[in-house]
C-alpha cells in the first residue's frame, strides 16, 4: 500500500528540526506540489551606493524580515492597529515554494537587511495576464534618502519583466505619502480601496 503524500512528506524529514522552512517543505510536499521557487541566482543584483539590492528567498531569512515587518507595521497600518500583527510566514514560504513569491532586498555594506519589497505573482482571472502585486516595501528611515527605493523598484521591474509580467500593482496608505513615489516611479493611481472594520 502506498503511503499518502503526507506520510511521504514527514517520512522524508523525520530527525529534522521542525524550523518554518522545514515545515513549508512538508506543507508543499504533502500538496504534492514539486518545489517551483524561482532560483534568485538568475537575478544577479545592483549596487546602489554602499546598499546591495537582490533577490533572496524568504525562507531563508524570515527571521532578519519580521524586524523589519514589525517596523513596517508601526509606520503604516495604523488603521489596523487595533488588529494584532499575525503574520502567515508559512503560506508565505508555500507560495514561494511555487513559484508565486519574489523576495527583493536591500542590504548595506556591513550586510545588514535594511529594506525590501515582496511581490506576490499571479495571473489575471479576467485576462490571463501574468502580473506582480506589491504585499510590502519598506526601508529603515535611516536607510532612506539617495534614491535607493528607486534603485530597489527598478531592479525588482526587471526581474518580475524577465519572468513574463506584464502589470505591477501597488498599494499605498494615506498615512505616508507612498502615492507621490509611486507617479515618480510612473505608476498610475487607478482605484481607491474602501475598508469597514466589522464590530462583535
């Protein structure tokens, strides 16, 4: 009798400590989905002053990007404030596993993480068409300054658009003033989005 795709999955790991990496592996495998993750080493990278822009894989250094999760959430969802930050890594790590996660980052020269930009990939249900949207782009207020955002967001243009995309989709909050960077960068405002916090 065969073994299911899970008892395969934890078979296969049996021993291993059980880190988010590990267990998005199991996840993915139990799926019986094959690893699909787009290798980072195909991107290269910039330089952009002393900070190194690349792409990495988010399960390798979820840890380095919580701190900056953390800061990115004081800063900008205030709105939501009210709402504990409860981050999903693992459906994270499984997306990436498929193909569907491109993990840019901005590095200083003493490699310290101190910026990046996740891209969710998909495709249109409307038109089929391959397209990037925008989950998070942050960098240290002491980081920020120099253009570096714009070196980060023209890399990560280059990369998604020598993976077929064709569209990008951002979204800004009213609290920082994202939107003037966005037009700089040539992007179009095309939508306004309307939230209701539903009471008990």
């Amino acid at each position: 009798m065969l073994a299911s795709p899970l008892r395969q999955a934890l078979g296969a790991h049996l021993g291993k400590v059980l880190t988010p990496e590990v267990a998005a592996a199991i996840e993915v495998a139990a799926a019986g989905r094959a690893d699909e993750m787009t290798n980072p080493v195909r991107f290269g990278h910039v330089t952009h002053g002393e900070y190194v822009i690349r792409v990495e894989r988010f399960a390798d250094i979820a840890d380095e990007l919580h701190h900056l999760h953390v800061a990115h959430w004081a800063q900008t969802e205030k709105a939501r404030h009210h709402i504990p930050m409860n981050p999903d890594y693992l459906a994270v790590m499984a997306r990436e596993r498929a193909g569907r996660v491109l993990q840019f980052t901005v590095r200083a020269g003493s490699g310290e993480l101190v910026g990046n930009l996740r891209m969710f990939l998909a495709e249109s249900h409307h038109t089929q068409t391959p397209f990037a949207s925008e989950d998070t782009v942050f960098i240290k207020p002491e980081h920020r300054g120099g253009f570096t955002v714009m070196a980060l967001l023209r890399f990560a243009e280059d990369c998604l658009h020598s993976l077929g995309i064709r569209e990008i989709r951002f979204t800004t909050k009213h609290v920082n003033r994202v939107d003037v960077l966005m037009r700089r960068a040539g992007y179009e405002a095309v939508s306004t989005e309307f939230v209701k916090f539903l009471k008990d």
